[in-house]
C-alpha cells in the first residue's frame, strides 16, 4: 500500500493508522518511510529505527529506508564472492557512481520495498509481512519516485538492472498486490494538487488509485442559524464570550469552506474520497492515529 | 520583538525555506506585495504556485521570465501601490538549458549536452536541480540589477537539508573530478588509479547495464569543456548566498514536527554561515490568554446571552478545543524562539478562509508587516 500526496497532509498520520488498522487484524505488517525519514518511530515516541525492520506493537513494524544502506544491501545479495564486495564498498568510484547516477537512490529505495514485500524474503532471517506500507515522498518527487522502474528500465536497456527495473515497475502497477491512496487536506492547493497527482499516478506512473483521504476535516459543529446568533454575540459582547462567538464562527467558516472543497474533490478524481476528522489535540501522536484507524473505512 | 521591515532593510534578496505543506509560496508572493506597496521594485520567483494565485497575479500565461503585476489588482484590496510588483514562475528545466547554452563553448557541444539523456535527466528529473535552477535564476536576477529586492519561493523538499546541499552535490556531479578517469577507462587515468577502479567500473558496468555507463560517458565528455564555467558560477552563485544583503527567512507551521524541521534548519543555515533573518510561523491559532479565568462558568454564561443551552454547549466546547490548539502553538513558538534565539518570530493566524487570492495576501501583510504594537492588539482582536 503505498501513501501518498502534498507535504504537510498528514501523510506519516495516515499510513500509521493504515498500519495500526491491519495489524489489529492479525496481519504482519510494516511501515516503510523513504529518504532517512523517521516520522513513523517518532509518532510511537521510539528511538530512530534507521535502516532496521523494528517492531512497534504487536504485528506493527517499522522501518526508515537509508537508499546507501539499500544499495550496499542489493549489492550483497547480487555479488556473492565476498573480496568482490569489499573492494567494491571502499572504491571511491564506485560510491561516487552510485550517487551520481540519476534515480539510482529511488530505485534502490523501490527495490528494498520490493525485498520487504516478497513472500520468499532474499535478506537472510527476512519474515514475510502480510502488508507493506509505503510512506511516500511528497508530491512532486512523490510521481518521479515511483517513476524511477519505468525510467530505468528504458536508460538501461540492457543488463541485470533493466530486468530488475522492469520487475519493480510490474510491482508498483500490480494492482492486484499493490494499492495507492492519496492523502489529501480540504484545502484549495492541496485538493489540486490531489487532483493532477491522481491523474500523473494514472497517466505516467500506471497506477491506479484506490482511495482519497480528505484529512482533517472540521465537524460541522454549527447550523447557518446558529452562525446568525454567533455574529450578534462577537459583535456586541466583550470578553470569553466574544471570544467563544468568535472561535465559534471561525469553525463555522472554515467546516463550510472544507466542505466546498471536499466536493470539488469528489467531482476532481475517480477514487472514492474518504474522509477523515480533523483532530482537535496537541500533538499526533500513535493515539491520534489510533483513533483516525477506526475512521479509515 | 523585530519586525519583518527591520529584518527586511537594506536586504536585496530574500529566500523562504522550509518543509513542504507550510505556505512558503504564499509567504513569499505576501511578502513580496508587501514591500513592492511601500515603493520597492519587487520580484518574486515562485515555483509551482496555485493555479488560483496565479491566475490572481495575472501569472498564468508566464514563462521563464519576470513579468509585471498589474497594480490596479491591488490596488482594488485597498493597499496603495508605490513600488512595482513582479512575478515569475521558474522552469528548472528552461534555466538548466539556457545556463547550457550560456557556458558551452559552440553550438556543437551546447547540442551534445542537451540532446544527452542522461543531461535530460538531471534537468528536469534529478533531486536538487530545482533547487539549483532556484539559485541560478536568484544569481541571473541579481546581477542584470533591474529590482530592488529578490523574493525566492524554494521548491518543496521534504527535507529542508537536501534544499541547501542540493546545488553542491549538482555542481560536484557536473565536475566529475573522479570520473575523468571513468571517461577513458582503460587509457593513462585507469592505470594511474590502479586495478581497483577498473574492477569498481566493470561492476558498476554489470550491474547498471553498458548502454547506461555509454551514456554517462557521453555526459561527461559532452560537459568538460563547461566545467570550468559551472565551477566559476557556482562560487559566485554560494557567494551571493552568504552576502550581508542576502536574508533567509524560515517558514514554518505550529504543529511540532514542522517547528522541529524549523529548528534543524536554522541550524543548518548557521552552520553553512548563511544570514539568517528571522523566522515565519503560518496558521497560528492566536491566543485568549488573558480570558483563561473567565472560561470556567462560560456555557453558563452563554447560555444566558444566547438563550439556548445546547448551542452554549457546543460552542464552549468548541472553544476549549480552540485554546487547547492556541496553547499548543504558543508552546511550540516559544520553544522556537528560544532554540533558535531569534527575536524576531512573525506569527501569521489561521485565517477564517483560505489564502489564494490577493485578497489574502494582503490579509497576511497586515500581520506580516504589523509592528510589534500593532501585532498585540490584532492579536487581542482575534481573540
């Protein structure tokens, strides 16, 4: 399942309770985040679980995918005489190859999620999971991210990388095994941004998009009625009732105009748009995303 | 507490950085209106803006190039105009070609380089040439003189490291020091360098396929005439950066996590000796401080004003969730003033309705350019 859309949606929240959700039903599940990214461990206030398959709570694991570690990783398992591999590690070329080269970082990336979500797992005491969840890159790298097989695979027409880049790229299009949601906010640029990323997902990548999260949505806590009462009061009181009227009507505002983007959504992309509760808590931490588990549908 | 004029004086450029999701294209078309309506010859570079901003700064039929902003658009939100509004949206991969095309030697290599997939890549694709096109852009500005001020939008990396490492390890991988060596394998190079390399490169070779090896070859070949050139600008380009008249503001939310991202990347600017200037939190949930003792038998209260107790109900509880958010923030920023020991923390509130519009932008200067007096009374209002 890999979780995708703009910066700052919620993107960590939601893969979290995605993860929480499988995992209460006795599925081995794990949560992946990409480019030394460690928002996941720090949501269950864990300490950095860095390029490690760390386990949460019961069947919840995580990992931070470090795209060196990945290659240093896919290198092993490709060359198996071991003074090879020594003199590979230390070559200054060959590091500085493998960080010059375009894409190389994400595709390795890819190919470790592919790694983690293999029944027949190729890393040594690898378990299978039952669901991998991906932690995707924000929009705009997030497309190019998961273009990378399909890009390779057609600069390296030949040798084990292309066949290995076309394998990745049947991963990330097997809708069968592999599912997409875009997370969203019921803003103005977030909801078109969702818009162009489900149809650059569709178009370029050949993904299809199971699902939209419309994250944080406002109750709406007031009628319009209601609303009229409230103004009269902000304008002619002082103090905490001014102030409430004022907080009051603020909510008012903003659940109306969520709203008005919550259907520009749903008329903007083919999935269907789930929503989920904007959360009125400090800090989203793994409760958070307990609670947004049972609201995922 | 400084205000976003003081940081502001006598500063040409000014750069917007932080993690993606936090306004920073909105902060930095605010900002840039702002200045532009107290008499500066303003530009801002923005990147993948809203289509309805945009459209809203008449940008929508913008290429690669700064045009005028109409100023009677502004004019109409009731903000006097004595300076000069500009916008342009950046093409990364446009100012990739055009730099190419200013440092090739001959046309020859100028269409070797461009035609090269591996060029076509790293120009539109590759991580960091957005950023590096940004920077690019900022310098191309900056030395033609024509504005005032520079306001540069950077592109949204999730990692606000990679933002100000990015036009290094580009420039490092145009150089290619190391790949000399790589371009004739087996000649003088590979000898000197020993077996080791050629080992390294024919795994390297197994393991991305020949024609990719070819092709990067061909890139590098294609750019050694240009080296020297793109060595000379970056410094130059980094130079800029580091200027006294150069400002970097910070653009973060109140959420933890983006005040964390903040934190780490004020230490980043310190460290790579950029000038910071100060740091802008958006949407805010403005405090009721000084309410907080009354709040006790308000549903009471309302009740009776409004004569409706359920509503009374709601709406303190709406209330109390509106403090616990206000409480939050307010915690968050102080930790953020402190980590980063700055005295000039710009809050910007969550507006009632969505910025997208110059009518927002110019909702957001009123906070953006208040003076420290003004900033508490509106902050009272709020509340």
């Amino acid at each position: 399942m890999i979780v995708t859309g703009k910066g700052g949606v919620g993107k960590t929240t939601v893969a979290v309770a995605l993860g929480l959700r499988a995992a209460s039903e006795g599925k081995r599940t794990i949560v992946c985040e990409v480019a030394a990214q460690e928002n996941a461990s720090r949501m269950f206030a864990h300490t950095e679980v860095g390029f490690h398959e760390v386990e949460m709570e019961e069947n919840l694991w995580s990992i931070s995918i470090d795209p060196d570690e990945s290659m240093r990783e896919y290198v092993l398992l490709q060359l198996k005489v071991r003074a090879m591999r020594d003199m590979l590690f230390r070559s200054r070329i060959f590091n500085y190859l493998a960080a010059a080269t375009p894409g190389l970082k994400e595709l390795v990336t890819i190919g470790k999620i592919w790694e983690l979500a293999q029944l027949d797992r190729k890393v040594k005491s690898g378990r299978k999971y039952d669901l991998v969840i991906v932690d995707a890159p924000a929009t705009g790298h997030g497309v190019g991210f998961l273009q990378t097989p399909r890009t390779f695979a057609s600069i390296a027409r030949v040798g084990p990388i292309h066949s290995q880049a076309q394998t990745l790229d049947r991963f990330i299009t097997d809708h069968e095994h592999t599912g997409t949601a875009i997370v969203a906010l019921p803003e103005e640029m977030p909801v078109n941004e969702s818009v162009s990323l489900e149809r650059d997902l569709r178009e370029e990548v050949g993904v299809a998009v199971d699902r939209v999260y419309l994250n944080g949505l406002y109750p709406e806590r007031f009628k319009k009625e209601e609303a009229e009462k409230l103004s009269a009061l902000a304008e002619n009181e002082n103090g905490a009732a001014r102030a409430a009227a004022r907080a009051a009507l603020s909510e008012h505002g903003r659940a109306r105009s969520q709203r008005q983007q919550l259907s520009r959504l749903k008329k903007g992309v083919s999935a269907p748009v789930k929503t989920l509760p904007f959360l009125f808590e400090p800090e989203l931490d793994v409760e958070a995303a307990r609670k947004l588990a049972g609201k995922l549908g | 507490m400084a205000s976003l004029n003081e940081v502001l004086e006598g500063k040409s450029i000014c750069i917007c950085a932080g993690s993606g999701g936090v306004g920073k294209t909105t902060t930095s078309a605010a900002i840039a209106t702002g200045m532009a309506a107290q008499g500066l010859k303003v530009c801002v570079l923005t990147i993948d803006p809203a289509k309805r901003l945009a459209d809203s700064l008449g940008l929508e039929e913008l290429g690669n190039e700064a045009r005028r902003v109409d100023p009677a658009l502004i004019e109409e939100q009731g903000v006097e105009m004595k300076g000069e509004l500009w916008a342009m949206m950046l093409d990364a991969k446009a100012t990739f070609d055009e730099l190419i095309a200013r440092q090739a030697p001959d046309e020859e290599s100028r269409d070797r380089v461009l035609d090269n997939r591996i060029y076509q890549q790293i120009s539109s694709a590759l991580a960091g040439s957005q950023e590096y096109m940004a920077m690019e852009k900022l310098f191309e500005l900056h030395t033609e003189g024509g504005f005032d001020l520079l306001v540069l939008d950077t592109p949204p990396t999730r990692n606000a490291l990679d933002f100000l490492e990015a036009p290094k390890r580009l420039t490092q991988f145009i150089e290619g020091k190391s790949l000399r060596v790589f371009m004739k394998p087996t000649g003088l190079a590979a000898k000197v360098t020993g077996r080791g390399v050629s080992v390294a490169l024919g795994i390297f070779k197994k393991i991305v396929g020949f024609d990719l090896l070819a092709d990067l070859a061909e890139f590098f070949n294609a750019f050694s005439g240009m080296v020297d050139g793109f060595q000379a600008r970056a410094k130059r380009v980094n130079k800029l950066l580091a200027d006294p008249e150069t400002c970097f503001l910070v653009v973060c939310g109140p959420q933890g996590e983006p005040i964390d991202e903040a934190v780490y990347f004020h230490r980043k600017l310190v460290e790579a000796k950029l000038p910071f200037g100060g740091v802008i939190v958006n949407k805010v949930h403005y405090p009721a401080d000084e309410l907080r003792t009354e709040v006790e038998d308000l549903p009471e209260a309302l009740a009776e004003k409004l004569g409706d107790e359920k509503l009374a109900k709601r709406v303190a509880e709406n209330f109390a969730d509106y403090q616990a958010l206000s409480e939050r923030d307010a915690r968050n920023i102080d930790h953020l003033a402190a980590e980063l020991r700055t005295s000039c923390v710009i809050r910007v509130p969550y507006l009632d309705e969505d910025v997208h519009d110059l009518h927002g932008l110019t909702e957001i200067d009123r906070y953006l350019f208040a003076t420290a007096e003004e900033r508490v009374e509106m902050a009272a209002g709020r509340a």
